[in-house]
C-alpha cells in the first residue's frame, strides 16, 4: 500500500482530522479495509509518544509510578453534611458507575459553560484550532482550556456551579469540557471534565439525581453530586481534595472504589493506598467582622458570618486549611450594616503570623475574579488601620471574642468606616492578602 | 490470585492495546479512555460468562468490538467510517497487538525503544515533535513559531511518526532475536 494516507492517518491519530480528512478516509476504508492495521500502528506510536512526553491521558500502568507531590487544599472545619450526601452514596456500584462514562457526544459544539474571568491569560482549543481566551466567552461541549503556569480561569455553570481551572503551581492545565449520557436515562446529560493535567477546584451545585458531574483523569474518576473539591494530576497521579461533602473516587488500574468525604484526600496512582485521609492542616485563620463575612481562599469559599444589627462583641471563627505550595491568597467580602465598621483577621501558618493591617489590600468595587489567587489588585488601596484589640483609635468601636489576646491585628476597612446611608458602596468592601506557603525563613511579618 | 489482583492484572495487560484500538476506530483519546473503561467494565461485569478454555484476548475483543459497535450508534458525530471488513482487520491487527502485550515488560520494551529512536531525529524534526507531544501545541502554533507552513509541520510528523514506527520495531525485534 503507498504511503499517501501517512499525513492523513497521522492527523487522525491524534484527533486533529478534519470532516473533510474523514470523509477522505472513510472513502479509503471502503475500497482498501486493511489499511485500517495502519491506523493501529499509528496509533500505537501516538500512545507512545503521548506516554514519553507525559502529556496524555493514556500513560501504561505497568510503570514505575512517582508519589503525588502536590496535596494541598483547604478544609472547612466541621462542614456541615447537606441533603444531597444521602444521594450521593446511594449511587450504585462500580459497575453502573463505569458504565455511565459512554459519550453520547449528542451535544457537540453546545454550549455548556461560561468563562466568568481569566487571570494571566490562558487558551481555548475548539475544533483543533487554538486562540487565546477571553473572558466572557461561551464554554462548548468539546472545548478544551489550556492554562499555563501561574494562570487560572473562572468558569461559571448555568446551575451555579462555579469552578478554577489552573492554579498556582508550575504545571499547565489542560482541561476539556464535555457531557455524557447516563445509561438507562433519557432524562439528559450530565457534566463532564477531562481534566488531562494540572489542577480545578470547584463549588458544584446539587446535580440532578442520576446525573453526578464527572471529573475524569487519567488515573481515577471522580463522580460529585455536590461539593467542593480539588482535583490534581501530577506525574500519573491523581490527588482528590474533598473540602464539603462527598465525592466517589474510582481508581482506573484496578477499578477500586472510595468515597472521600470533605475535609480528606486521596491518591489515586499505582501502588499508593487507596484509603481517604484527613487532609492535614497547614494554616490557622481566625477571623471575624463587623458586622458580616464571606471569606474564601485561593477562590475557594470557607465560611460566612452575618452579625444582627446591634452587635457590639463579634465572635471570631476558626478555619484550620490546607494550604498551597507558593502563593496563596486570603479574599473577604466584608459588610457593614450600621455605625462602625471594621474587619479583624490573623492567619497562622506555623510559628508565622499574617495579620490585618495596611498592607492588606482593599476596594469598594466587586471585579470578576477579585477572590482568585492570581487576580491582579495593584489598582485597589492599602486598607486603613483603626486599632488593634490591645489599643483603641478613634472610629473603633467593635470587640473581638475568642479572636487571639496577643495578635497586633488591626481593625481595618477602607479609609471609610462609618456607615453612610445612601452610600450603598461604602457598606461593602473587599479585601484581599497574599502570603508563601512555607512562609520565608525570616521571623518577621 | 484475589480479585483485586486479578483486576489490576487484566487491566495492566490489556490497557494499551486496547486503547490504541478504540483510537484506531474513533481518532478521539478521550473518548477511547471511556471506551476503554466500559470495555474492562463490561468484561469484570460478565467475568463468570467467560469460558476460560477459551482465548482470553478475543473474549476482550469481542467486547470491546461491541462497545464500539454501540458507541457508534450513540455518537452523533461524525466518525471515520468502519465496515465489517475493516472491522475485521482491525480485530486481527490489534490480536496481534494483544499477543505481544502478553510479553512481561513489552510495554516498557516499547518505550524505551521509543526513546532511543527519538534520539535518532533530526533536530529539526525532534523540536517539531517535541512542540506536538510535550507542549500539546496545534500545527499552526507550531508552524508559525519555527516559520514554516502547517502543512510542512504535518509532514514532518508525520515522516517522523512513520520512522519511529520503524525504527521501534526494529529495536524490538533485535532485542526478540538478538
């Protein structure tokens, strides 16, 4: 047979063919069916290839498999179970599990997300084409985000699911968005994320029942009915963080099961265990506001407090978190429904203490993307100091309770924290702090 | 042997010949991955109806020909169009395939052949490989950065795929026979 069909086959190997290359060979495969030992010979040297260089999905489990380097993410402490957990361990077994991952592809070129916001630019793959993303760009059934080092996307699902893909970290994100058909359903598709390397986190919305969203890699499964969690692909493993509720893991090289609840992790690669564990606390964040909080970290949402009108002593909560190797990022919304406003924080991260003062950095103005690690805040101010628990200023009246006697966190806002009715963007202001994980040899704040 | 052993065993050998199968019929890695996975699904599933005086391998063919049969039909996509004679060649190369997975160690066998030709490319062709497989980078992206067309990119490739397919059997059988 002459080698005329060389390019063709090997674009169709590597899943850049077009209609017209596939029409072309489907003509070929009608007159010369042998030809198609060929294609299998292609597409051996393609898995291969894609093995080498590591940037496949499909790497052999008979090799020699590296530990997962990169843990790290938060945990609410004493998340509360929700409603929807019960459906989620009702699922069935591994099989009806497995069986849920034929494509219908009945969707292709659908719209199926949307991208919220990008930080340090990333690129979008649809139709073999790659150009760079903007943000507030429809997310296809078959488009694929590749997010460099140090970058991150915003993603937003019409069920409120919100989800980052990228991170912090060194490696590239390649993540496509796809659905699928659950079996014996006619009900719809559910969600699916190739995630082929790198890092997402996501805040999944209940999901309709039957129809978990599908987080896929190379080496394991993730089926989430509604949670928070971390996916991280390094090397050929693939590390789950569960930081609420409940996620079924299904590791590929043996078809093993686990459910990982929140606050525990997972590895999924050839010879690690296979048993969740308590992800371990990394940082310390004690925090509390007057007079309401939303606090997230790395994008990722911890907790809230509302205080009634009226409070004068503000109760501060405690969130044990994992952290990120290198950057990470402390976002809070904070609020102000009456008189004095003021917002008090300390982060611990072993022997080092970060704490609220006018190095934190503030706006009144909510941006796409304000609470992502990498989001760019040069443009907002330096907050404003209004006195630590030890020493009152003028324009600070509030009291901390259980927050720590001897922290030199100060009472921040803007350089205006007196309520001002009618001026509905005094009232809320956004802050933002950034530290290394392990913290810098030196002592000092 | 427990069944957790022989789970992972089962998947271990069969894993890249099947997945080379599944891209060889649909040109889609991922999809393969999934039809991959239903395939093993299925086979663990129906593990008691195998007749263990029987082939192994053509019981997991069987299978996996099927579920691309359904895949088919369930794709609304266009795929490269696979009658039963192709069907039928194809099920016979990839036999051939799964045999040689039967070796210990051929998959490792490959790679590190797969390698050592790697290292035989020219320079010019290593960076256009190395652009496609280790940055992921379309032939467009690749052409401009190195000044060429995208059609010269293909080609390249694709005489590179084609001499390292040679150049990997080669070494393969020199390692079998000599």
């Amino acid at each position: 047979m002459a080698d005329e069909y060389d390019d063709l086959i090997g674009r169709y190997v590597h899943g850049d063919a077009t209609q017209e290359d596939l029409a072309e060979l489907s003509r070929v495969l009608e007159r010369n069916p042998e030809i198609i030992s060929r294609f299998l010979a292609a597409a051996e040297i393609e898995r291969d290839l894609r093995e080498v260089y590591g940037t496949v999905a499909t790497k052999s489990v008979t090799r020699s498999v590296p530990a997962a380097r990169k843990p790290r993410s938060v945990r609410r402490p004493g998340a509360p179970s929700n409603s929807w957990i019960g459906t989620a361990t009702a699922v069935a077994a591994v099989i009806v599990i497995v069986a849920a991952f034929v494509l219908s592809a009945r969707g292709q070129g659908a719209v199926i997300a949307h991208v919220a916001a990008t930080v340090n630019g990333a690129m979008l793959i649809r139709d073999g084409d790659e150009s760079p993303l903007q943000s507030d760009t429809d997310v296809h059934i078959g488009d694929k985000l590749r997010v460099p080092a140090r970058a991150a996307v915003l993603v937003d699902f019409p069920d409120r699911t919100k989800m980052t893909v990228g991170s912090t970290g060194n490696d590239e994100t390649i993540a496509l968005f796809d659905e699928y058909s659950p079996p014996n359903s006619s009900s719809g598709t559910g969600k699916k994320i190739r995630l082929e390397s790198g890092v997402m986190t996501a805040e999944v919305s209940p999901q309709p029942k039957g129809r978990p969203m599908l987080v896929t890699t190379s080496r394991a499964t993730a089926e989430v009915v509604g949670t928070q969690l971390k996916v991280s692909v390094e090397n050929e493993a693939t590390r789950l963080d569960v930081l609420e509720g409940k996620v079924r893991l299904r590791r590929l090289s043996d078809f093993a099961v686990a459910d990982v609840k929140g606050g525990e992790f997972l590895v999924a690669s050839k010879d690690a265990d296979f048993s969740p564990r308590a992800i371990p606390p990394e940082g310390r964040i004690i925090i509390t506001c007057d007079d309401r909080y939303e606090l997230f970290l790395n994008g990722v949402k911890l907790g809230q407090r509302d205080f009634p009108k009226g409070t004068w002593f503000f109760d501060a909560q405690t969130y044990d978190v994992g952290l990120l190797k290198g950057k990470n990022t402390v976002a809070i919304r904070g609020g102000n429904i009456d008189n004095i406003a003021g917002l008090i924080a300390e982060i611990q991260v072993g022997n080092k203490r970060y704490v609220t003062g006018k190095d934190w950095r503030c706006s009144h103005n909510e941006e796409l993307g304000w609470s992502a690690i990498n989001f760019n805040d040069s443009h907002w101010s330096n907050a404003a100091e209004y006195g630590t628990e030890r020493n009152e200023r003028p324009k600070k009246h509030a009291k901390a309770a259980r927050f720590p006697m001897d922290s030199d966190a100060s009472w921040i806002w803007s350089d205006n924290n007196m309520f001002a009715p009618g001026r509905d963007s005094e009232n809320t202001v956004f802050f933002r702090f950034s530290f290394d994980f392990p913290p810098p040899l030196s002592s000092s704040h | 042997m427990n069944h957790d052993v022989w789970t992972r065993a089962i998947v271990e050998q069969n894993q890249r010949w099947l997945m080379a199968y599944f891209v060889a019929a649909t040109g889609n890695h991922a999809e393969s991955e999934d039809l991959v996975q239903e395939t093993f699904a299925q086979a663990l599933k129906n593990a008691d109806r195998f007749d263990p005086s029987k082939s192994f391998g053509a019981w997991l063919r069987g299978i996996a020909r099927n579920v691309y049969l359904e895949h088919r039909r369930k794709s609304s996509h266009r795929l490269v169009a696979l009658n039963d004679a192709a069907l039928d060649h194809l099920d016979l190369a990839a036999a051939a395939s799964e045999e040689m997975h039967t070796v210990p160690g051929y998959g490792e066998s490959r790679i590190d052949a797969l390698k050592d030709c790697l290292e035989s490319l020219s320079e010019r062709t290593a960076e256009v490989v190395k652009r496609r497989y280790l940055k992921n980078q379309p032939s467009k992206a690749i052409a401009s950065s190195l000044g060429i067309t995208a059609m010269a990119v293909d080609l390249v490739l694709s005489r590179a795929r084609k001499a390292l397919v040679v150049c990997v059997n080669r070494k393969l059988r020199t390692e079998v026979h000599g």
